[in-house]
C-alpha cells in the first residue's frame, strides 16, 4: 500500500525539498502552505503523476482553515502514515526587550499553537487507524540558545517539551518524536545569518539524507529527541 506523508509548510524550504523527495520515493504527498501562488507551482509540478497528491494553501494558525484543509487530505488519501510539522517562522532579529508584541506573537501562533491545530485535525484519524508517526520539526535553538532569536528558541524549547508530553499520551501504534533538522540554508537561516547561510547545505542537499532517516523513524522512536543525519 502506498504510504501518506502530511507536511506543513511544504512550498518553500525544506517543507517544498521534502514533498518533492517523497512523492519521487512513491509517497502519496499532502501539504499546506500560505502562498496560493506557491501551491499552485506545487500542483502544477506534482500534478502529473499517477498519485493523487493533495495540496492547499492554509494557515496553520487559523482554526478553521486547518480544519477544512484536514478535511479534505483525510477524504482523499486517509490518514498520514507520517505528520511532518514542518511549518515555522522566526523573528528579526533583534534583542528581547525590542521584539514587538505582534512578532513575538507570530512566532507563538506558527510555531506552537500551528502544531496543536494540526495536531487536533489529524491525530483522531491516525489514532483510529491504530498507526502513524509525528514529527515535530524543533531546531539547535531547541536545546540551546543565541542572542537576538529569544522567541524563536522559545517556540522551539516548547516543542520539545510538547513532543515529550504527547509521546506519554498516545497509545499503541502511534508514536511522536521531536526533530531537530540541522543548519540548511534556508530564507529562515538567510535571515538571521546573513550571506554566511551560503556555507550550510541546501534543502535538495539536505533531503537527500533526511527523508530516508524520516522513512526510518518508527514508533520504538516514540519520545525521542532526534537529530537528522
């Protein structure tokens, strides 16, 4: 049987390196993303093959739309075989006392309160069918620290520690590991690193590794705080 991988975030960065490299390994690929120009150009590129890939633009922060974007990836390819929660933003840098509410909010809203919606959405189904595995993406900034990045390394300490409490919670068959995916030179990295990003990995480059080690993981990973190769 075909395997179903979900991923947030998956038109730009390692979310759009990802869906590309699994749908060439056979996955069935779901996705979101915020940009319908972006969605489209996935569509468009995924769309020529014989499976049916699902993929809509959605904000992971808006109850609603995940809600009707999980609704539409459960009716047409069932319940993902692998929950990538892929999507996040990071703040500008800047030190703590002059980060602005409304972008420390931001950084909360995607990168914690996003995973918790995709998580109500998709968990139920995966727990019915009895299998499935969830992948939190954390980060470096999620077991240490820098300056100029607080609410980021914030969000990313608390998926940790999300992924570690929900481990306990799920029953057999389904399990959750929280992933820290390394430094690639992506828009995020660019932002806060400048023209050093250049001297890490690309995406492509990235995933060449990382999605076998993602296929890999299994539910006797469940708790785990993992490291991509």
């Amino acid at each position: 049987m075909t395997k179903h991988v979900m991923i947030t975030g998956c038109t730009r960065g390692l979310g759009l390196a990802m869906a590309r490299s699994f749908a060439d390994r056979g996955w069935i690929v779901s996705g979101c993303g915020t940009s319908p120009d972006a969605v489209a150009r996935l569509v468009a590129e995924l769309g020529s093959g014989e499976i049916a890939h699902v993929i809509r633009s959605c904000d992971v922060t808006c109850e609603k739309e995940v809600a009707a974007f999980a609704g539409d990836v459960l009716a047409a390819a069932g319940a993902p075989d692998l929950l990538l929660n892929n999507a996040a933003v990071i703040n500008p840098n800047a030190p703590l006392w002059e980060v602005t509410p409304e972008d420390f909010s931001r950084v909360i809203d995607v990168n914690l309160k996003g995973i918790h919606l995709i998580l109500r959405s998709f968990l139920p189904a995966m727990i019915a069918r009895g299998s499935g595995m969830v992948v939190n993406f954390s980060s470096g900034w999620g077991r240490s620290t820098s300056p100029e990045v607080a609410p980021y390394c914030c969000t990313k300490w608390g998926v940790e520690g999300l992924t570690q409490a929900l481990a306990q919670e799920l029953p057999n068959g389904i399990g959750a590991v929280a992933l820290n995916p390394g430094i690639i030179d992506t828009d995020m990295l660019q932002s806060t690193f400048g023209p050093g990003s250049s001297d890490f990995p690309s995406p492509a480059d990235w995933a060449i590794k990382a999605v076998p080690f993602l296929e890999a993981i299994t539910v006797r990973d469940n708790g785990k705080a993992l490291t991509a190769p």
